[in-house]
C-alpha cells in the first residue's frame, strides 16, 4: 500500500476496529465458537477490506468506512487467549476502547439467530471476552453477541467446537448477515443507535 495512502489514513480524525472472535484452523471454521470470524468475513466481502496481514498474532485489515479508518482483526491465537492479540492491537493504534472497539463473538445465553449489542458488560462467561476483558483492565467497549443456543447434554466446550444443526445454521446465517449490519450502524452511527434498531424491546428495556 502506498506510503501516501498511509499518510492520509494517519491524518483522518477517527480509527475504528472491529474485532470478531473464534478460533484459527480450518477444523474450527463452521463451529458455533467461530461466528465472530465469520461477521468479520462478511464486512470484509461488503466493504472490501482483506484481511490478511499478520500482525499481533492476528490477522488484520486496514480500509476506509464512513470517513473512518477501519481495522478489521481476527485473533489468531486460540480463544482463550484472544485478550493479548486484542491488547497489542489497541495499544498499536492508540484506540480508546470505550468509543473506538467492538467485538463480536459468539453467545450461549441467547438461543440461535438472536444478536444484541451492548456498549459494555461483562464477560458472561465466555472465555474470549474475559481474557480481552483482563488484558484491557477494562469491560467497557462494545460488544456484539450471536446467540447459539446451548446443549442440555455434554459440556459446553463440546457443545461450541461442533457445528451447528442445519436447522441452526439457518437462523444463525441470518443472525450473521444482521450482525453485519448492525456493525455498520455503529460505524455510521453510534452504539446507541445500533442498540435502538437492532436489539429486542427486552434487551433495550434491560439496558436502559
């Protein structure tokens, strides 16, 4: 990419990234615990962007979005691990956290298809949000949650390597093309606005 290029993207007044979880590794590309690298595929196919650069222990993708400049990440250490990629990539950029980050991942509490956006939370259990939660010192940045259901048998970590059912994956397809797009409203917009269109009335009445 031409250093001049570099020099304008180094001038523009705000830098976004967006980061989608999973695990790397072909054997793990259609599990359930892999929807956030699949909604960061997706923005990347809309909005052009590839994501291939290796930096950080991830593999990145710099563009332009909205009078932005956009960064797209994919963790490339396993999920519990995901908060130091995330780390050396925020602290690279000078991001502050609460305005400028979103994560996107995958959520057993939700049943499949549903999707919610928050502008901070806990971890709720899941273990790639709490390792970024830990390495920021933080839990306050937004996040986007992909609902997948949960197994009434098995453990969990079961449950989340496998794919989903046919049935599920569906709804959670769908699930993926809305989270793409709530992305968008946050990045044209702002989280508020992302929570107003794309939220249930439960989870906006919750957040209030």
């Amino acid at each position: 990419m031409a250093a001049g290029f570099w020099f304008a993207w180094d001038n523009m007044a705000e830098i976004k990234m967006v980061v989608g979880l999973g695990n790397p590794g072909e054997a793990y590309a259609q599990t359930r615990h892999n929807i956030g690298f699949r909604v960061i595929d997706l923005l990347a196919e809309k909005l052009q962007i590839s994501v291939k650069k290796r930096k950080f222990n991830c593999r990145i993708g710099e563009g332009e979005f909205s009078d932005k400049k956009l960064i797209l990440v994919k963790p490339w250490l396993f999920m519990n691990r995901s908060g130091l990629s995330v780390a050396a990539a925020v602290n690279f950029y000078k991001l502050t956290v609460q305005s400028d980050l979103l994560v996107v991942t995958d959520d057993m509490a939700f049943e499949p298809g549903r999707i919610r956006i928050r502008a901070k939370g806990s971890a709720g259990g899941h273990k790639g949000l709490s390792d970024i939660i830990e390495k920021l010192g933080t839990d306050e940045f937004c996040r986007l949650r992909i609902g997948i259901g949960q197994s009434n048998q098995g453990e969990a970590i079961d449950f989340v390597l496998d794919e989903p059912t046919e049935e599920e994956k569906s709804l959670i397809d769908k699930a993926i093309e809305k989270a793409q797009e709530a992305v968008v409203c946050w990045l044209e917009q702002n989280v508020e606005d992302a929570m107003n269109k794309f939220n249930s009335r439960d989870d906006r009445k919750n957040s209030q």
